[in-house]
C-alpha cells in the first residue's frame, strides 16, 4: 500500500517531500520505541533554511507545521508568503542584537539565546510570550555560538526572569566526532537546571538528520532536520 503510493503519478505536491517525511517520521518513532520513550514525545521541526516557499508549502500540506530558519531577512519574506498557513515559525540561527526586534515579532521560537544582552533586548522588543531555548557550547568549542556550560546557570536565571520569555530549555549542536556523549551531557545540565528554570522548561533541541537517532535516545524532545525532508542544499 505504502509502496503503491510512492509509485503513483506524481505531481507538483508529492514530487517534493511527501516519501522523505514519511520516512523521518518513521525513523523517529523507531528512535521513540528503541529508547522506550512514548510515541509522538518527539516533535519535528522541518529546517527550511535555503528551501522555496513552494516546498514549504508543500511540505506544510504533507502535515508539519513546525519550521526552522538561520537567516532573519530570508525567513521574513517566506514568514511573509507564507502568512495563510497555521505555521509555527522557530528561528535557529546565531542572533545580531540589532535584530532581536524583528525576531520577537516574526518567530514564535527561539532556540539560539546565548547571552544576557540578547535575552534582555528579546524581552523588551516582545508583544507577546516568546518561546525560547538557550544555546549550549556543550563542547566548549572556540567559535561557536552558545553559552559555555559554567556560565549557564546565570543565563539560566536571567532568562528565567524576564518578561515575556518562556524558557523552555536548551538547544545544542554537538561537535563532530561522538555526538551522543555530547546529547548525553546536555541532557545532565538539563536534569541539573530543572529546580531553577521555571515552570515552562520541557524542551531539549538536538539532532539533526545524521544524529537524531541518537539525541532521541539521550532524551530530545525537538529534532530540527533540514536534508532528510528536503534533499542536500545546493
Ligand atoms: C541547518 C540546520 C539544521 C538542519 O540540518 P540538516 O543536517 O540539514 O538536518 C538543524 N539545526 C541547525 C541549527 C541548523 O543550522
């Protein structure tokens, strides 16, 4: 049955995403079950980052609603084109202070809050609650965005206690190498974190296309993945 419809004739719709979702979702119920973890405590948020706003569209029209994007002026015009769908929109990439406002006003989710500066300018640029996740350098990597793990429980505070911000946890994206000791030790500064982050904090925001089998099994409640719904970026 399954087999007969990827046969079918295809069509603008199917022809971009249809079998690669079905696919994903799959593999993440399979990631759920190995892990004894209950179906659907994993949510997918489909990257579609240097995507058309027609294959978000159809992608939106194969059943996700949660979408990912790294650049603030190319996610507004797709935010924009795309204003007729029910779309929540999450905003993954490294944040420029001077664009906290269009942020706060554009996306529903913020995974990449790294210091207090852009957490202070988010909260008061904000109209409405804004869900947030802060970035964890978990491999103490030079150059890369997030907060560095000691300095994360004063971030934490903060975050906790500004208006308008819900911090709902934390967000990784491990060096290469082992990633699953990286997940492994997000999810421990997470558990740790738990007594003094508020009451909204349910969400961890690891794994990507070639590592969400394992960051499911250490614990992910949000996957972010861009190439196995979409196909490689050109
Ligand atoms: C691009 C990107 C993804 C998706 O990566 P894929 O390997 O295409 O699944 C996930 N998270 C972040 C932060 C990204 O920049």
């Amino acid at each position: 049955m399954h087999r007969g419809r990827l046969l079918g004739v295809s069509n603008a719709v199917t022809t971009v995403a249809r079998p690669s979702i079905d696919a994903v979702r799959g593999a993440i119920g399979k990631a759920e079950d190995g892990a004894r973890r209950r179906s659907g405590s994993v949510h997918l948020l489909a990257v579609s980052k240097a995507r058309t706003v027609a294959e978000v569209r159809a992608a939106h029209g194969h059943g996700l609603r949660h979408f990912g994007e790294n650049y603030v002026q190319e996610a507004i015009a797709k935010v924009q084109a795309l204003a007729d769908l029910d779309i929540t929109w999450h905003f993954i990439g490294a944040i420029q202070s001077n664009k906290t406002q269009d942020l706060a006003r554009h996306f529903q989710w913020i995974h990449t809050v790294d210091r207090t500066k852009v957490a202070r300018r988010l909260s008061a640029a904000a109209e409405r609650d804004l869900d947030v996740c802060i970035q964890v350098n978990i491999d103490a990597e030079p150059q890369k965005a997030g907060v560095d793990p000691d300095e994360l429980p004063a971030l934490v505070s903060c975050v906790a206690d500004l208006p308008r911000l819900k911090l709902r946890g934390l967000m990784v994206i491990p060096e290469p190498g082992n990633p699953r000791d990286s997940f492994r030790r997000t999810r421990q500064l997470f558990d740790a974190l738990s007594p003094s982050a508020g009451e909204h904090w349910d969400t961890l925001s690891m794994g990507m296309s070639d590592d969400f089998a394992d960051a499911i099994a250490e614990g992910a409640t949000l996957v972010r993945i861009g190439t196995a719904i979409f196909g490689p970026r050109t």
